[in-house]
C-alpha cells in the first residue's frame, strides 16, 4: 500500500447515528444473532403477494434490544431496507437473501444470513378476444368473452371505473362467459382474475335496422291436382319464426328460422284453397276464383309479427320443353322433358317431375310412360327423322314436333409426343366416337416392321399411344363402328427430334435466409424437351465469386416441370450462366442459358411486432416470397400460411396462441399475422419457412426477444410511511405503479375496495396524504388499458435511515450519503440545520472529507405532496486516537474462483485477532470465519502475516472486510475490497438446517448424494438447477453432501442436521 493506515489513525472517519437505525456499526459489542428457526414462504400467487416469515430467531432479546430484517436479491439488489417486522411482504418471484441483525443501545451486531426462494403459482387471464353482435331492431346485442383462466366478468360505466358495484353497468357474473339482451352503444368489458386483478375492453354494439321482405309465391304441381308453394323471407335475424294463413282462416305451423336468408315452404293440395273445389273435374278447372289469396307471417327476434298478403296465381296452359340428353350414339338420340303449366323456368311455374307422364311417336296410336331417373322424364327416338310428339298429363295432351338430327362428324388426329432422343411417340384417336373404336398403322418408315399395336392411354379411352417409334412419317386407319354405323378415316404424323430447350428462373422459395435458389425451365410443347430420366450434363460456365457451385453436375432426376438442383439451392446474388448436354449417344442436344439475380431476391424473414391493448400481437413480415421468372418477369407472393411462428416465454415454454387473423400487402409481399391470448411480457418469437436444406436446419428461421406490451401492473414499490410533521399517527402513502401500459389512474380505499369507503381518487398522482398509520388501506391502479392491480397496506414504516457508501475511510476519500429513492418525493439535505443549497436529490456527495470542515450532523428532509418527513440524522466524526494495530496491507483476489485474502500488520498491541466479513452490496455485512492474532499475547512489534479463503461464491461482485477485535471488545474495519467471479458455484441453504435443505446453481443434470460420517446413503439422484429436499425424518449429525457436475468435476460440503 502506498498511504498505509492505521485503524484508529489514518483510517479515522467514523460515523453514528443518533436514531434507532444506526448505520455504521459501532465500536461496542453487540452480540450477533445465531440462528433462525423457521423462514416460511408464501408462494406469489397474485402480483405482488409473496411473502417471507422468520420466526424463532436466537438469541431472544429483551428490549430496547430489537432484531431487524432486509430483503436483497441473489444478485445483490436491495428489495426492502431494513424493518423491525419480522414479515418481508409484497414480493415478487425470485431468490432472496434474507439478512437479520440486532441492535442493541450500544449499537449493530454483525448479520445472519438466510437464503429464500419465491415462485408464481399466479395464473393470469389469457384474452382471446372481446366479440360484440350488432343489435337488430331493438336490444338483442350480445358481447361474448373468450378467455382463459377466467375467473368473473361485469361490464363497467368507463374504461378506468373503480371496481364497485355503483359503476357496474351489468354485475359480475362468474358461470356465463357473454351478455345478451344489449342495446347498441358503447360498452366496457371488465374481466377478472382469480386475484380480482382485472383488464378493462372497450367494445362497440352497432344497431342494425332490418325491413324484412317476402317474396311471391311460387308454385309447381307434384300431382295432378296438388301444388307446392314456395315462398322466401329475406334480410331476417336469428331467430324468428313464419307461417301462411289461409283463406279458410287456418294457419300452418309456424317454422323457425336460424339464418340471414331462410326459404320457408309450405306443400298443399288444391282442396285447402276452395271449398267448391271438385276433383272430379280438369285440373286447375276445378278451382273456380283464382288468384287465390293468403297471408305470410313472420315473428322477428323483438316479437314484432309482419303479415305480407300474396296470391297464388291460377297455373297457365301446360307446356312442354324438350333437351337433349344423350347425343352420343351414332343411330339414336335421348331426350329430356320438361313440363309446366305457364311458360318453362318462370319463378311462378317450375317443372313437374311426376311419373305418371305418357307419350306418343305414332300419333297416337301406340303410347308409352316416359322413362324417369333422377327427378327426369326422358325418351328415346332415331336420328334423321322429324316426329310430331304427344304427351299426355292428368287428362291433358299437347303436341311438340321434334327434328332428331344425323349424327356428329367423326374426326380423327395424330400427334407427337416426346421425342428428345432418337425415338418419340404418338398419339392416335378420334374425336365423337359412337361405337366401338379402333386404330392400326398402315404405313410406316423403312426397318419399321411389323408395325407395332397401340394401345389406349386409358380403359375405354378413344386415344390409342405408339411408343419408341423411329424418326419419319406414320400413317393410320381409325374405325368406328356399332350395331348400325360404320364410319372409317386416315390420318399421318410425322416424328422428328425436339430441340434442347432450356431456360433459368430464380426464386428464394424454400431457401436459407439471405439466399435464393435457381431452376431449369424446359421450353417447347408439353415439357418435350426433358431428357427422359437421362443424365443430363450441367457445366457452369459463370458464377459470382464466393457462390460455391462445382463446375460440373450432372441431373439424373428430372422428370417433367421446373425443376431445382440441389446444387443450385441456396445461392448468392450474381451473373450465372450454364450449358447443359443431354446425354443421348447417337443423338445429342445441347443449349446454354444465363440468369442475373439481383440482391433483393434474396429471402428476408425480418419481421416487426405491434401489440395492442386488447392482447393481440401483429407479426408483419418485411417481405414475401419473390420471384424472377423464366421470362425475365418480377414479382412477389406474400408467406400467407407457410412460416411457422412460435413464441417462447424467458422460462422456455413454447406457446401456440391461437391465430385470429392473416393479411396481405401483395404489391409489397408483406404478410401480417395476428395472435390472440399473449399475456404482456418478454417473448423470443420464431418465425420458420420452410425450407429445403437439411444440411442446415433452421436456416431460414429469425428470432427476436421481444416485450409485448407491458411488463404486468404492479404495486410493489409502495411506500406506507409514518411521520407528517413530526406526527407518529400521521402518515402518507405512495404507490407508483410500474408495468402497465402508463396513464395510470389511482383510487384510495380504507379497509376494504366498497362504495362506501373511497378516500381519495380516482387520481392521476399516486400519493396519498393525511392518513392514519394505523389504519388499513387498499389502494387500487388501472392504466390506459384498462387492466388493474390493488395493494393492501401493512403497518407504516416509522423512520428513514440514512445509509453510506463506506463505513470508514482515511481523510481525502469520497463519502456519500443516501437515503431510499422513493419514486414522488422530493428532498432537502441539511447540515447542523442549515439547508445545503442544491442538494435536492436522494444521495449527498462529500468528495475527499477534511477534518474538522467536514465533521458535523446531516440530515435530508423528504417532502410527499403535503407531507413532510424528516430522516434520521447521521452524525460525522473524524477520531485520530492511536490504535494498538498498524494495518500496511489488505489485498483480496480471485484464486481459483475462490476469494483469498491476504493482509499484514507492522505491529499490534492487545489484539485479540480478525472477524472475516463479506457483502454481495457493500452495506450489508456478514460475519465468515475468525483468525486470532499472531502475536503472543497479542502485542508484538514485528511484521506479521495473515491469509484466509472463501470458497463461497454467491455473486458475481463480493466484498470483504476485516473487523479488528482488541482483548478489551473494541473494535475497528478495514476498507472494504472486492472480487469478481466469472462463474457462480453452487451452495447449499440454511447450514445448519432442520426441515429442508436447498441446493443453489446446481447446473441441471448434476448427481447429488447425501452420506452420513460412516459412508451410509441417504439420497442419490439427478438435480435441477435449483432443488429442495425435506429433511425432518433424516436424524440429527453430520452430513456429507457431494455435488457431482456432468462435466466430470465434483464437490462436498458439510451440512450439519438439527431439529
């Protein structure tokens, strides 16, 4: 050390507190506590609940002894400064130290340290979505709540309504997810939690004004004397209901209908229209007024009834419409009839289907039923004749001349087909076959003998294929004959060899990202020019730098299509050019083709994320698929369905919410996705196409760590403080919320959240003044969202401590002095009383501290709308007195990823030796281990030596402190040093232990084993990375506990059991 000090000498600042929350330890011995009995958790099962209990700490003390307790992280982040309550609430998950010390009249004991863990058993509402229906014609709305993990719905009169029955529009409700029976207008759906924790949503029920509409009737016989009427509502509303009314003044049942356009039928016989009706009489002669005239009624959703008065017009005069139905045969054509009374396909006169139809080809002399099938009348006649046909129907007969025409022309053809070697085929067949068809060649090249037989294509195909057929002219006799007809015709073909066509198109379809791909196009007629399953020589004649392609391969297994080498997938930007050889021996082809790709053809799976309040998250691609054609042509297809997007919670679950909507942008490429359900939170989202690589899995994926929304609403920075104005009974509260989506909204109740017990708000500040520290208070926060969390007080905090950065320096050094940041407050630090301009913030520097300038009292006034709170004050003494121990060197280091100190002293007088201390903060201190002086009686004049090692690691940052003990109790620190660690090793909490043990960054996978002194097992098993065992059966002794990492490396520790 270049400036060594002394401990009561050089190393001279010294600061107390005139408060019962001193700071710095005192000099006088104050004995440290021993051991906590119990530290009980209470799991986080709504934000912000969890809680740690200490019980049973020893020794017990008798007043104005007290214990107090602080909360920090594992990594060393204060969560609550020290408090007499021996309950550490409104916690988070996470892993927790737990620090207790005593403090006596004489001063602070040294602290005991206790680890505890928290996690969520908190299950919040996953929305899917909030779905209004419109109200039609009165208040028939409906909103319907799809969500999960719901606990009770209600519907409030605003977005940021306090939770109490006189703001419900609609009361909660727990067993029925929607409301029904809603007039049009605006409404907000709160939905609960288990925790009563909830999410507000705006939704909007339009009205929607319906006239309905009823059609004519319609109607068509389906007897002699009976029709069928047919009628149709339009523009109607689930549910309603219809019916007709007769001239008798009867009604027919009435008839639901579920959908937006419903037909309502009605089937009757003629004798329901008129009681004169005589069926003996010629239909519709029988009816003697027509129109008949009837009512059609319809009930909508609102009960209101509409009769519409319709008549059913008197059917018109039979007639006859005739089709072809089978033209096929080459002697003979079928046909179909139809039959209506009024002209055919009328709305008002539909055809008859009956049976009971004859006909006659002869005049009359010879009759026959018409043939019916499938809901049609037909008959059959000869070709080339002109007929005067009759029907009879019901009595009735009417007459149609029909002209049958000669058959169809019989066309016959050959083509060729392939031909890129030295063989090709044809296809021969004919066109209207009616009979039996059959194809032979008749002529054909020299060598060509005897000449081959074609077969068809297909069973019963009129298109016969010759396969492998030498290069020249081909001719062929094509017949088609029948029972009747004979028809026969010649046709030639010629073969010859089909050029190599080839050209190049690029896509990034199926590509690694940032790459494309290219494919060969074949050119010509029907693909003739791939090389049937022949290897197919491909030579690179240019290629960018750093593309990679060989310079010659060979394709073996183009068929038919476009088709996309292996080596050719996953290409960079650049001119490519290629020839391409066609292995066919005696006969070769060749060709060349060049491709130049541009850098935005490249596959881009970027992707931004929007999220809204209503807990949807929009994923929009940058790009889509893109492509450059055979032909020279851009152009871009958005993803639509084909990328696979994941999205993975920082615990590592994979969640697949539901997709509630797809878009696309197609002259961009852009495709945009929305999911329903994602809680607020850090997410990494995985968007994967697929891909053709197996080589390079996952090649064309993107990930992205992305906070949707907000972190959740929480409360639990709040402060509940006593104090105002010197008043122990006065107090203020504030509660800044963090998370949410901000513009947060405060409301203030006492005792419980009730119409009657509002005390302050809704605010926009979330302090809250001239309160009883003795009185209990939930106070409640929505944000713009409309999602909410509440916080019920606990007894109010009596004081503010002051904390330093340092406990004791030489002169020179910097001091700082802090109190809690508390979120809404303002300060005012003072010295002796006297204000100290500009000094208005948490944290009081004092650079390189002068005896006596810098000695005095210091206090800081903190100011909460309008409560004032004074500190307690800290008082700065600078003491030279001589010390019996000279301290020239104290150096702490990492060695082996253990901390070894090393100090020395030049002389000591009546030391008693060295208490070990070590911080993960630097303010909070706990005691390692004890090494006595050296020195024989404690005095000596000569230099001495002392070393000690912590293997303990338990932050990433640690600190160390000596406390130099004289034989008479005094005592004094050292400066304090500190020592990184790349890596963390494991620990085991609480040792002693006497219900549970707990194993700390043990790396998952690892092998632990528990033995006693005599080598007798009493645990053996694999361990997560964080792992709890019970342990009240195992008996009291020394244990052995071995922590086998899977990468080889072991190690003990020895856990002492007690109960």
């Amino acid at each position: 050390m270049n400036n060594p000090c002394t401990f009561r000498q050089k190393l001279c600042l010294l600061f107390f507190f005139a408060s019962l929350f001193p700071v710095f330890q005192s000099h006088a011995q104050c004995p440290a506590p021993q051991y906590a009995g119990n530290v009980t958790v209470t799991q986080v099962t709504c934000p912000g609940n969890g809680k740690i209990e200490v019980s049973l700490v020893s020794p017990a003390v008798t007043a104005p002894d007290v214990y107090q307790f602080a909360l920090f992280t594992a990594d060393g982040q204060e969560v609550k400064s020290w408090q007499s309550d021996s309950t550490l609430r409104n916690l988070d998950p996470g892993s927790y130290y737990v620090y207790v010390r005593r403090v006596c009249a004489s001063g602070v004991s040294d602290t005991l340290r206790l680890y505890a863990s928290l996690v969520s058993l908190y299950r919040p509402v996953q929305l899917y979505g909030v779905y209004p229906s419109n109200a039609i014609n009165c208040c028939n709305g409906n909103i319907y709540v799809d969500a999960f993990e719901l606990s009770a719905i209600s519907l409030v009169n605003s977005l940021n309504a306090p939770d109490i029955p006189a703001n419900y529009v609609r009361p909660k409700q727990t067993n029925d997810p929607q409301f029904l029976n809603l007039c049009a207008g605006t409404y907000y759906v709160r939905i609960y939690d288990a925790c009563d924790n909830y999410i507000t949503r705006s939704v909007d029920i339009g009205l929607e004004t319906r006239t309905y509409t009823a059609s004519d009737i319609s109607r068509r016989r389906i007897s002699c004397d009976t029709l069928q009427f047919d009628y149709q509502i339009s523009n109607t509303a689930f549910p309603g209901t219809t019916w007709i009314e007769w001239p008798d003044g009867t009604a027919d049942t009435s008839r639901a209908i579920y959908n937006s356009t419903q037909y309502g039928q009605v089937s009757a016989h003629l004798s329901k229209l008129s009681t004169a009706y005589n069926p003996a009489l010629p239909f519709p002669s029988s009816v003697p007024a027509w129109p008949v005239s009837v009512k059609i009624g319809f009930r909508d959703d609102c009960g209101t009834v509409t009769r519409y008065d319709r008549q059913i017009a008197e059917p018109g005069v039979l007639q006859a419409r005739i089709e072809q139905y089978d033209g096929t045969r080459c002697d003979s054509v079928t046909y179909m009839v139809y039959l209506s009374n009024g002209p055919w396909g009328q709305f008002t006169s539909w055809a008859y289907t009956g049976k009971n139809v004859t006909y006659s080809v002869d005049g009359g002399a010879t009759w026959a039923p018409l043939e019916n099938a499938a809901g049609t009348n037909r008959f059959t006649v000869q070709r080339g004749q002109t007929y005067n046909v009759l029907f009879a129907f019901c009595g009735d007969t009417l007459s149609q001349t029909l002209t049958v025409p000669d058959a169809p022309p019989f066309l016959v053809s050959a083509a060729q087909l392939r031909g890129t070697g030295c063989e090709a085929d044809i296809y021969a067949g004919a066109a209207n076959p009616t009979g039996t068809l059959k194809v032979e060649m008749i002529q054909a090249p020299a060598g060509v003998s005897p000449f081959p037989t074609g077969t068809p294509t297909t069973p019963g195909s009129s298109t016969y294929v010759f396969k492998n057929l030498p290069f020249g002219t081909y001719t062929f006799r094509i017949t088609d004959s029948s029972a009747n007809c004979f028809r026969s015709e010649e046709v030639s073909a010629t073969l010859q060899q089909v050029p190599l066509g080839i050209k190049l198109r690029a896509e990034n379809v199926l590509a690694c990202k940032d790459r494309a791909r290219i494919g060969f196009y074949p050119t010509g007629n029907g693909g003739n020019t791939i090389s049937d399953d022949r290897p197919m020589i491909v030579k690179v004649l240019q290629q960018p730098a750093g593309a990679g392609i060989p310079a010659t391969f060979t394709v073996t297994d183009w068929h038919e299509g476009v088709y996309f080498p292996g080596q050719l997938q996953n290409i960079i930007p650049g001119d490519y050019a290629f020839e391409f050889l066609d292995t066919t021996g005696a006969c070769p082809r060749t060709t060349s083709a060049s491709i130049t790709i541009p850098p935005d053809l490249m596959l881009n799976t970027d992707f931004s994320v929007t999220y809204t309040c209503d807990g949807k998250a929009r994923v929009t691609t940058a790009s889509g698929y893109q492509y450059l054609s055979e032909f020279g042509q851009r152009y871009v297809q958005p993803f639509q369905g084909y990328p696979t997007i994941s999205f993975v919670t920082p615990s590592g679950t994979v969640l697949t919410p539901m997709r509630t909507g797809m878009s696309y942008n197609f002259p961009t490429g852009q495709t945009t996705y929305e999911f329903s359900g994602l809680t607020a939170q850090t997410y990494t989202i995985r968007l994967q196409l697929p891909e053709s690589d197996t080589l390079q899995p996952g090649c064309s994926a993107t990930e992205k760590v992305v906070t949707l929304g907000v972190s959740p609403l929480t409360l639990n920075g709040a402060r509940f403080l006593a104090g105002c104005a010197g008043s122990a009974q006065s107090a203020t509260l504030t509660a800044p919320a963090q998370g949410g989506s901000g513009a947060y909204t405060y409301s203030l109740y006492q005792g419980s959240v009730a119409a009657g017990n509002l005390v302050a708000g809704p605010q926009a500040s979330s302090i809250f003044n001239n309160l009883n520290a003795n009185t209990v208070y939930v106070v409640e926060v929505t944000d713009e969202c409309g999602s909410a969390t509440r916080l019920t007080t606990s007894t109010a905090e009596a004081g503010i401590p002051v904390f330093a950065s340092s406990s004791q320096v030489c002169p020179g050094e910097n001091v700082t002095l802090s109190v809690d940041a508390i979120p809404g407050a303002t300060y005012q630090w003072t010295k002796n009383g006297t204000v100290l301009a500009g000094q208005n913030a948490n944290q009081l520097s004092l650079p390189a501290v002068q005896y006596p300038a810098d000695t005095g009292s210091y206090q800081v006034t903190i100011t909460f709308g309008s409560c004032v709170l004074l500190s307690n004050t800290s008082r700065l003494t600078i003491n030279c007195t001589p010390t019996p121990v000279v301290l020239i060197g104290f150096t702490a280091v990492n060695d082996g990823n253990q901390a070894r100190l090393d100090w020395s002293t030049s002389s000591e007088t009546k030391n008693l030796g060295f208490d070990i201390q070590r911080s993960i903060d630097g303010k909070i201190w706990e005691r390692l281990g004890f090494v006595a002086s050296q020195a024989t009686g404690g005095s000596t004049n000569r230099p001495l030596k002392y070393t000690y090692r912590d293997a303990q690691v338990v932050a990433p940052t640690q600190y160390y402190r000596l406390k130099q003990i004289d034989l008479d109790g005094k005592t004094e620190f050292s400066a304090a040093r500190s020592v990184a660690f790349s890596s963390l090793a494991w620990q085991v909490y609480p040792n002693p232990a006497s219900r549970v043990i707990v194993l700390h960054r043990v790396s998952a996978g690892a092998r632990v084993t528990v033995t006693d002194v005599n080598g007798r097992e009493f645990h053996s098993g694999e361990q997560a990375a964080e792992g709890t065992y019970r342990i009240e059966r195992v008996p009291v002794g020394l244990y052995l506990l071995t922590v086998r990492e899977v990468t080889g490396g072991s190690r003990s520790e020895k856990v002492f059991v007690t109960h």
